[in-house]
C-alpha cells in the first residue's frame, strides 16, 4: 500500500493533536500534485499569487470536469455564492454584502451589537458556575457566535436551533473524512436546499414587512448596483450564516484549548485582562500555523 500523503495524513484524526510536524513537511514543498490530479498549495506568498491570478478561477462551473449535480459546494438550484464566483459578479455581490456590515455605510452596525455580544456571551458562561466539567462547544462556543449572525441577519430567536443541524450537515459535506462522497453530497444538499428555503421564506416576509436587520436591508436595497436576485440571496445568507459562525466556534475553543496547555499565560490574562490582544502581538499566545488550500 502507497504511503499516504502529507495532505491525506493532516487529515486523519489521529494527527489533528499534534499536526505541526506534517506542516513543516509541507512548507517543504509548497505546491504538490495529489494522485487524483489536484494540487495542494502549502505557503502563504503562492496561495496569495493563486488568489490574485486571473487565470485561476473560484468559478467551479468553469473546470472541465464541472458537473452541475455533482458540485459539493453550490446549492442546489441556486447560482453559486460570491466566493465560489469571478470578477466582475463576485466583485458587484461582495459590494453588496459588505456595506450593510461597517463603514462607511453602516458604521455602527458591529459596534451597536457590543452589549448584546456581552450579555449573550455572559449568560452562557453563568450557565457554567459551579460545574467541574462543561463541554465547552455544546454550551458556550456554538451558541455564542450562531446566535450572534442569526440576530445580524435578522432570524427569528426561536428559530436559532435549527441552524445547528444544517450548519454540521453542509460543514460534514465537504469534509473528506466524514464519509463517502456521495453520501455526504446526498445529505448536504438536502440541508441546503432546507436552508435556502427558510431563507427565502425569511426574506420574502422581510420584503414586506422590514425591520432593521442585514436581511432586511438586502431585499429592500436601492443602490446603483441594484439588488440581489432572490436566488442569490438565498444562496450568499446561506454562506453568512455558515462562515459567520463555524470559524468562530474553532477559534474561539481553539484559543481556550491553548490557554489551557499554557497555564503561565492564562495566569496572567486573569490577572490583566487587557493585555488580551498585546499578548498575541508580543508571541506569548503561540499563534496558530497557517492551513493550506487544496484546487
């Protein structure tokens, strides 16, 4: 049996505890050819030309082999979201999303959401008190940030839970390890055709009756660009709400995770917590290695 590969034994669990070794092996050889043709890319100034290179394309349509009931990736039914497009439709829906989050349209938005943050976060942790042992994702990392994007987008309270199962579904599917590809494929589109359709039943009610949330704003959008096709819609809220909560759980355990493996420091930041960011910025916080990207 061949050795696997780098990229294939950063993927096996077993390795996950300690996968530095594997990444200095791979920063080795920063672009390598995978046995089914693809290629993985290691280091940060290739991935970076590879992302400003116009003759790359995030289109999956655009691949030779591109077949449209296979994509792991795009919803069924619906145009593919924003980074999964090229220039210029990437760049006119980015545009889109991005004015209703900060300035110079929004400048408030993320700020104003700061004491809601702050109680959200708080009374998880309250749930906490007087326990020895809490599973850390179930209880505070999960519920935080995905109750976070859903009040942003303007989903119901009530309805927050669902979110989790089509969340872990569509994050599964395109993930290597947890199965067989047709299965995983089989269930994601299942949860994203559940997704996109909440969500378009969430935007055509927001078209008639508006409020002040992001969801809100983008159906009722009147600039020069126009506003998104509900079809695009569906598609890119469904990537909000995905990415604006799955990075967040990771990092944030992450971050607890390796408090935890250096006591010294998570002293210290009890004792002063404002030091917070400075301790990142001075390395006393190992920062984490940087991932690669497979095409």
């Amino acid at each position: 049996m061949p050795r696997a590969s780098v990229f294939d034994q950063i993927l096996e669990f077993g390795n996950r505890a300690d996968p530095y070794p594997l990444y200095a092996e791979l920063r080795r050889t920063p672009v390598s050819r995978a046995e089914d043709g693809s290629y993985v890319v290691s280091t940060y100034r290739e991935i970076v030309a590879l992302l400003h290179d116009p003759r790359v394309s995030s289109d999956p349509r655009n691949r030779p082999d591109y077949e449209e009931e296979t994509d792991s990736e795009s919803m069924p039914g619906l145009p593919p979201n924003f980074i999964q497009l090229d220039p210029p439709g990437h760049d006119r829906i980015r545009r889109l999303l991005t004015r209703h989050f900060g300035p110079p349209h929004e400048p408030d938005r993320i700020a104003a959401m700061t004491p809601d943050m702050a109680e959200i976060v708080g009374s998880l942790i309250d749930n906490l008190v007087g326990r020895e042992e809490a599973d850390l994702v179930d209880e505070v990392t999960y519920p935080f940030p995905v109750t976070v994007i859903c009040r942003l987008l303007g989903v119901p309270r009530e309805d927050t839970p669902r979110f989790r199962g089509w969340a872990d579904t569509i994050v599964s599917a395109i993930d290597p390890t947890t199965g067989d590809f047709a299965t995983r494929k089989r269930r994601g589109d299942q949860a994203r055709a559940e997704l996109g359709a909440y969500l378009g039943e969430l935007a055509d009610a927001d078209r008639d009756r508006p409020g002040h949330d992001m969801l809100s704003e983008l159906v009722t959008e009147d600039g020069a660009e126009g506003r998104l096709s509900r079809d695009e819609l569906m598609s890119n809220a469904a990537l909000l709400l995905i990415a604006g909560h799955e990075t967040t759980v990771n990092l944030v355990t992450n971050g607890v995770l390796t408090l935890l493996r250096h006591p010294e420091v998570l002293h210290r930041l009890r004792r002063q917590p404002d030091l917070s960011v400075a301790l990142r910025a001075a390395g006393a916080v190992p920062a984490q290695p940087r991932g690669s990207r497979r095409h």
